[in-house]
C-alpha cells in the first residue's frame, strides 16, 4: 500500500507538501481494491436482510468478519431487541420476520409468483398462509370474504385500503407496484399484520385479473419464520488514534434490505469496508468509528447509546454510504454529495466536495494535456432520507454528508441486482470518503488553516451561484411559479456567507490559526459587500424582514424526527392528506416535510419556520398551503407546541452580525 500522504500522529501534517489534498485523494483511490469491494457487494446480495431476520442475522456476522480481517479493531454485534414493541425515542424496534417461501398458482398451474425465485416479490411482514382464496379487484363493491384483492397501481395502496380489507375480511392482495420494470417493486407491511401481499409485475396482474373474470380462484401459500431474533448493528474503529479523544469521524452504511438490494445498499457496506481497509494501515492522530445498521432505527439505538445512555461520545463529524456503486448510465443517476444541514454550520461539506474534486480524472483528452471524466457528480441541500439525518438532526447536531446516487430506475426493485454496480464509482465512493475520514482523523495546525481557505473558496462559489444571471434571474426550484424573488436570492446570499462564517470555527478544534479564521472571515465579509451589489439597491434595502411575529414554534417530540412515527401520530384527516401528497411527489414533500420539521428551533414562528425551510431546501413546496397545513397537522399531534409571541426580528439569514470574525453567535449551530 501506498501512504497516500498521510502521516505519523507527531509527523507533518497529512495535506502538507505540494501536491496537498490531490496527492492524498490519489494515494486513497489507488489503494481502494474495487475487486474486493465487489466480492462483499455479491455476498451480501445473497441475503433477505430484513431489519429483524435470520438474513440480515448473518449479513452482520459476515461484515464482522471482514472488519476484522481488513484491520479495524473493537468490532461488535449489537444485538438489539427485534421484537415491534423497544423504542428508541419515537423509533420503535422491527419485528422479528424471515420469509422461506411463498408463491401464488391458478388452477394448479405452475406458479404464477414464486419468492425467492422472483426477489421482492413477496411484501415483507406478510402473515402465513395455505389455502385457496377468491379473487377480488379494489374498486369492486362487495368483495368475498378471504379475498385476495388485485390492485392496480401501488398509489391505490393506502389507509384507506388497507382499512376496506381489514374490515371486509380480505386475505391478502396482489399490486403491480413498477409499470416501468418486468419486475416486482418492495412493498412493505406494517408489523403483526393479519395480510399477506404480493408485488407483481405488469404482466402478472394481468395474468390474475383474467382469472378473476373466468371466477377462478388462486393457491396461495407463505411460509415464514417469526421466531424471535435481534437486530443486529455492526460497530468498529480504526486501530489507531487516541480513543478518549473522540472519534473524528463516523462513516456509515445501512446493512438492510431485501435480496439483492446491491446498490442499495450493499455496494455503501461494501464501501465503507473498503474505507476501513485503508484507513486501518494509515497512522491517525484521532480515530474513524464505522457503523453498519438497519436503516433509520439501527442508527437511532446506536446514537440513543451515545446521547442518553452515555456509552460513546458523538463524532465531529460523520459521512453515510448509501446507493454509492450505480452504473450511471444503466441506473440512470450521477453521484450525488447531499450536504449537512445549514443549520449545522462545519467544514464537512467543504472537505467532501474538495475530496470529490480531487479525485483522478477518468481519462485524457485527446491530447492528453487536460482531465476528462467519463461520470457525473451533483451537490444538492439536505434531505435526510437516509441514516444521517438521525445524527444530523438539531437533538443530536452531528454534521453528516451523504453519498448516494439519484435517480435510479432499479431503486426498491428486484431488478436492483450485482450487474447494476460499477466497479469504478463503487472506488470512487470509498475513496471520496475514506479521504475526507483520513483528514478529519489526521489534521493538524496548518492542515487546518489549508482547510479554512479551502472553505472560504468553497463558501464563495455557494454564495455566487446566487448572482442573478445576465440573461436574467434563474429559473425557480421545483413548485414554483416563477423564479425566485431577490429578497430570496439576497436571503440566501447572506445565510450561505453566515454558514461559511461560522464553519471556519469548527476548525479551531484541529488547531487552525486564529489569525488565519480571522482573515478568511473578513474575506468572506467582503465578498458579501461585493456580491450584494449586483443588485439594483443596497442589500439593506432588500434584505426581507420580518415584523409581526406570532408564537415561537418548538419542538415537542423526542430525539431525532421522525416522519413515519408522525404520520402515524397524525389525524386520520391529517394522514389521509399528508399520504395523498406523499403519493404525488414523494421526493419533494418528503424534502420538505423534512425542512419544515428541523426549521423548528424555539424561536421562530410559523411563517419564519417556513421561510428557512424554503432557503434551506431549495424547493418552494415547503411554502404557503403546504407548509401551513403541515405544522397544523404536526400541532394536531403534539408535535410542536406554541411558545409566548415573540417580538420583531430579521429574517433567517439577515441577522447583525460581527463582521470578520469567525465564530459569532447564529441562529441554529450545533446542540
């Protein structure tokens, strides 16, 4: 192995010399074995690794195994309860479930659906069968008792549904869940359902409602395994680094999901094992945590650990692996680097896009004189859909970067298999975040004052991109009627400038210069007098206020958010709502379910909480009927809670501020 520039804990810094970060980031990426890295990828597919069965049991036994046999040191399983019932704040423990079998026949002929042979094709947590049952299509008044109930489109699939059949004695159901695939789509239940359901595909269902017009009936049989077992997390460390300390760095990757599930996520497993590989050989001054968990609920009894139960102190920072290892042009989507939340200002969403960017280029061009990528690579805002919106969130203000892959046309699908992975971005992924782990876990003094001029480069390119054009301003986000107002674009300049501002004291802790943080401050404060100027009137004339201030909004719920717990706290009217929004844009009202949730901070009040949602997310659903029915409806269940009127204050983003120095006080920051 290479010592792809990284030191001795008393040694120069790890981005010293001329090549600095660049230099680095190569070592790393040639160090990464993306051969092996596939081999876990192909292993782990093997396996149904539901959150609580047999599957994911022997998943996290085997990348046990593998973390220690690459270097990493105090590696455990954590077997947590998995039976529906154990909470960790508003997160609520799997069920204990494994499938073995199942298939749907008619008239005795060979089945029609066979799990495992047709992966996903069975919905998980559904509850075993044997016998025959009658057909019955949704929209259809009157169904037999013990129906199986043919639906059409996953987006008929609702409480509403669901409540029909409960109450009409229905068996099961079959769905057609992807009309874009010749493959069946996951479908999931919820826990101790008396229902058994089937994903199938287009040309399934019409199968089955064919049999339905001919009166036939279909042979059903599941056969699952509901003895109790735990839900397994996978922990680990570097070897090297003092542990009292703290560790520098979390990187992580939910271990869960059906067969195969190979970029989701097995490829960020894969990926975050091959880190550990490098990272394992490196000498680092602070060391590198890895966790392998059951999505969302796995990390939350990890992190409950941390916080209320005091086993292990939080990282500084942290990067999550999932859906890293796509095929970009057969899956559809680029690299994607999901940043931290504004509100949590800190050098992490600097440093991995620095480390992104240094990466080898893919080729030469033609005359060799200049780098070409043959891939493709976004930034977006902070969405949380994944593990580190847990560490994320403003209860526990870990800063957490995200690497994934969106779109994907396989995502949730049996046809998600080891032939969508490339081995080449599955590299590039470990690379990207085994370097920004190695810099975080290995910087010193002047490391850090490179990585303050690093975030004042990086900071000023977010704040230009909200220049209006020469052709005029830019197109307005998703939602919107038109683009967006320049009392908008001035407030996003300045909450991007108080970002970079208060991130370069998160580099005070590695031994930044205060001289240096000093200095790039006062750059950043003169970049902002200078953009601000490219509108018509001075900032202070366009900076939005906001005057008359309801009561304050804060938080009542426990520990990170939660949207499915608050769904399920909702209204039945709330619910119905919130599912039918859900069902037609789950990205972007999930997005900004999310914004307005972790906008609410104690201080601001409905329409400021709408307003930071907006800024932070970079789309205009969080805005006007959207966001003002989705706070009555997380006030309907006890979720947020009215505090005393508050009095006149800025907007998000326009506070006073102390120019030029770094650190000052700013609404949010790290609890």
């Amino acid at each position: 192995m290479s010592d792809s520039g990284l030191s001795a804990p008393n040694g120069p810094g790890v981005l010293s010399g001329p090549s600095g970060l660049s230099g680095l980031v190569g070592g790393v990426f040639q160090d990464i074995d993306a051969d092996e890295a596939m081999g876990w990828v192909a292993r782990l597919a093997e396996w149904d690794r539901y959150q609580g069965s047999a599957g994911i049991a022997r998943a996290a036994d085997f990348v046990a195994g593998e973390a220690e046999r690459v270097g990493l040191t105090d590696v455990e399983v954590l077997n947590l309860p998995a039976d529906g019932r154990t909470t960790w704040w508003t997160y609520t423990a799997p069920h204990s479930w494994t499938p073995r079998a199942a298939h749907l026949s008619l008239n005795g002929c060979p089945a029609l659906v066979s799990y495992p042979a047709q992966s996903s094709s069975l919905a998980a947590g559904s509850a075993a069968v044997d016998g025959e049952a009658p057909l019955a299509v949704s929209g259809e008044p009157g169904w037999p008792p013990g129906a199986l109930v043919l639906v059409p489109s996953a987006a008929d699939l609702g409480p509403g549904l669901f409540g029909r059949m409960e109450a009409e004695k229905a068996a099961g159901f079959c769905v057609m869940t992807r009309p874009d695939l010749d493959d069946a789509g996951r479908v999931e239940l919820p826990g101790e359902t008396p229902l058994f359901g089937f994903s199938v595909t287009p040309g399934q269902l019409d199968e089955l409602l064919r049999a339905h017009r001919r009166g036939e009936r279909a042979r059903v049989v599941v056969d699952v395994d509901d003895r109790p077992r735990r839900m397994p997390v996978v922990v680990a460390r570097t070897p090297s680094g003092a542990a009292d300390e703290g560790d520098a760095c979390l990187l992580g990757a939910h271990l869960c999901h059906p067969a195969p599930g190979a970029n989701d996520n097995a490829s960020g497993v894969a990926a975050a094992l091959a880190a550990g590989r490098v990272l394992a050989g490196r000498r680092l001054r602070r060391p590198v945590r890895f966790v392998w968990a059951p999505e969302f609920v796995g990390l939350a009894a990890y992190v409950h650990q941390a916080v209320v139960e005091g086993v292990r102190p939080l990282p500084a920072m942290a990067v999550n692996l999932d859906m890293v290892g796509e095929d970009q042009r057969r899956c559809g989507g680029p690299l994607i680097v999901e940043y931290s939340p504004e509100y949590l200002p800190h050098y992490a969403n600097a440093l991995v896009e620095a480390c992104v960017r240094a990466l080898p280029p893919a080729a030469r061009s033609y005359s060799g004189a200049v780098g070409c990528d043959t891939w493709a690579w976004r930034t977006t805002p902070f969405v949380g859909a994944s593990d580190h919106a847990i560490l994320a969130d403003r209860a526990i203000g870990c800063p957490a970067v995200q690497l994934g892959h969106w779109p994907d046309r396989f995502n949730h699908s049996g046809a998600d298999t080891l032939d969508k992975v490339d081995p080449g971005e599955l590299r590039r992924s470990a690379a990207i975040a085994a370097s920004a782990a190695a810099v975080a876990a290995t910087a010193d003094g002047p490391d850090a004052d490179r990585m303050a001029r690093l975030l004042t480069q990086w900071t000023a390119r977010r704040m230009s991109a909200c220049l209006p054009s020469a052709d005029g301003p830019p197109p307005g986000p998703p939602g919107a009627d038109g683009p967006p107002s320049e009392e908008l674009a001035v407030a996003r300049l300045t909450r991007r400038w108080h970002y970079g501002r208060d991130a370069l004291s998160t580099l005070r802790p590695l031994g930044a210069s205060p001289g240096v943080l000093d200095r790039q401050a006062d750059v950043l404060v003169g970049l902002h007098r200078t953009l601000s100027s490219a509108w018509d009137e001075a900032p202070a004339d366009r900076r939005p206020h906001h005057h008359q201030r309801g009561p304050a909004l804060r938080r009542h719920w426990p520990g990170p958010f939660n949207l499915r717990a608050l769904t399920g706290a909702m209204t039945d009217k709330d619910r119905r709502w919130f599912l039918g929004e859900l069902t037609a844009d789950r990205g972007g009202c999930y997005a900004a379910a999310m914004a307005l949730a972790q906008s609410v901070d104690g201080s601001a009040d409905a329409a400021a909480v709408i307003r930071v949602a907006e800024l932070d997310s970079g789309i205009r659903p969080a805005t006007a009927d959207f966001g003002e029915r989705f706070l009555a409806a997380m006030a309907a269940a006890g979720w947020i809670e009215e505090t005393a009127a508050a009095g006149a204050a800025p907007a998000p983003g326009t506070d006073d501020v102390t120019p030029g120095r770094a650190g000052a006080v700013h609404e949010g920051g790290r609890t």
